[in-house]
C-alpha cells in the first residue's frame, strides 16, 4: 500500500516509517503540513496517516482541504491529544480510524489491515478501456501490460479523469489539479485534451459538451 506519513517528530517519524516499510509498504513521508499538501498535489496514495499538531497547517486542515477538493483518501489519526471534543472532530472530518500516542507499531499495522480488508481503499490499478489501464501508485497509463509515454501535463490529465472515472471532470476542475491558474480558458484546456487523444491508441475520453470530460468504461465479465 501506498502510504502518506504526517509526523512532525524525527525519530517517531523514522520509527513508523522503517516499520511500515518492513511490512511491504511503499511509504512517504511530511513533517509539516505545508509540505503534505504539495505532496499530495504530485502524487496519488492508498492511506494517509497523519498528525494533528504539525507545523503550519495541522492534520485536520489537512484533510479539510482535501474534501474540500472532493479528493477521498482513507485517513489513520495518530495524535497525543485525549480530549473527546478532538477525538470527535477527527471522526467528523471522515477519518477512518484514531490511534492515540504512544502506541505499539504492530497497532498501526492491525489498524492498517482493517481498512485494507475492508475495501475502502481506492483500486491501484483503474481500467479505462479495452486495453488502457492506470496505475495510481506508479502514475502510469498501461496499453496492454506496456507503458504508454506521456507528457507530464497529460499524464496529469489522465490521473484527474481516472480518479473521478464515471463522473463528469469539469473544466475549473482541470484548471485547479492541472493548470493551477484560474486563468486558463475553457479552449486551451479543450486543445490540450485533443492533443492527448490523438496520442492514445484507443479513443475513451469523452467530451461532455459544454462541460468537461469523462471516462466512462465498464470492464464486461
């Protein structure tokens, strides 16, 4: 699983890390919030295991901004605070899980393998089409078992329509997660989906007119 730490202690932060990776675990690591954000923005991730009291910006606008964004990630607290008016918060925000410090590293691991077994975790590998398929760990677009290359900003256009596959993508949804300039116009964002298109061996992009773009595709049994 891909993994996203937030933890502002050194040491605790190294400890969790280590121990997650010897347990087969792909993890990245924040001590600010700053920082998680930007993270966050670049790259895509199974579980989130944040902080509440960091630097900056804390692990409850943390992931307050995301929803804000209508981005869903599995969320683990880990916090020191005890306070039930906390405690609630956290669980309020959507958070699937709250583990109060200290704790054993083996239950981070079984809390971990809960929401694992649970299916809530979003699937690494998304099938857009016949033969396309997107890896959200690596961000990589698959025809049939090989890479298919890309440029940065369309891989970037491909990762936002895979994550919201079978939803409507519209256009200040491109501008904020691709362009991130509010003053991108609706027909620089159109032309640079055509030219994505025209690279790709299968046509699965479809132009919601007036709207944005979507995939929409269900692998048949």
């Amino acid at each position: 699983m891909k993994i996203l730490l937030l933890e502002d202690d050194v040491m605790l932060n190294r400890a969790i890390t280590q121990y997650l990776q010897s347990t087969n675990h792909e993890v990245r690591t924040a001590r600010d919030g700053t920082n998680c954000l930007r993270i966050l923005d670049e790259e895509a991730f199974e579980l989130l295991i944040l902080d509440i009291n960091v630097p900056d910006i804390n692990g409850f606008e943390v992931l307050e901004t995301l929803h804000g964004k209508n981005i869903i990630i599995p969320t683990i607290f880990i916090s020191a605070l005890i306070d039930i008016e906390e405690i609630s918060r956290a669980f309020e925000l959507g958070c699937y899980d709250y583990l109060k410090k200290p704790f054993h590293l083996k239950e981070l691991t079984l809390r971990i393998n809960k929401i694992s077994q649970s299916q809530i975790v979003p699937q690494q590998n998304k099938v857009l089409s016949q033969c396309y398929s997107f890896n959200s760990n690596s961000l990589t677009l698959m025809y049939n078992n090989t890479t298919h290359t890309l440029t940065k900003r369309q891989l970037q256009i491909i990762q936002l329509l895979a994550r919201y596959k079978n939803a409507t993508v519209n256009y200040d949804m491109f501008r904020e997660y691709v362009w991130r300039d509010d003053n991108i116009d609706n027909a620089t964002i159109r032309a640079e989906v055509n030219r994505l298109k025209k690279v790709l061996k299968e046509d699965f992009i479809t132009n919601i007119r007036g709207l944005g773009y979507m995939i929409e595709y269900e692998k048949e049994e």
